[in-house]
C-alpha cells in the first residue's frame, strides 16, 4: 500500500504532462499499472480469481 500522501499528490496535476503518474485506484501502486483496467498487476489477479472482471479467466493449454 502507498502512503496516503503519495496518492494525493499523485491525483494533484502535474505541471508538465508527461509528470503523469498513473496508480492503482485499489492499493496505489505505481508499478505494473494496468490502463485498460486501472489497476497493478497484482489486484487484477486477485480480481480476476475472484471473478470480479467481466470477460477475463484464467489461462490455460
């Protein structure tokens, strides 16, 4: 988890746009953001476990 100033300052506007950080709206990891879903890596999967993103299963072959 990212500490609640970090996340603030994340939502404030940056000066330049490519100052963009884009963060889990869950835990606010800034690391293996996915956009498609807007969240890290690792809440989409515990998500997707779960069966909370509509059209995503697990993989398998």
């Amino acid at each position: 988890m990212a500490k609640k100033s970090v996340i603030t300052r994340s939502e404030k506007k940056p000066k330049f746009a490519s100052r963009v950080v884009r963060r889990c709206f869950r835990c606010g990891r800034k690391h293996g953001f996915m956009r498609d879903f807007g969240l890290c890596r690792i809440c989409f999967r515990e998500f997707a476990n779960e069966g909370k993103i509509p059209g995503v299963k697990k993989s398998s072959w």
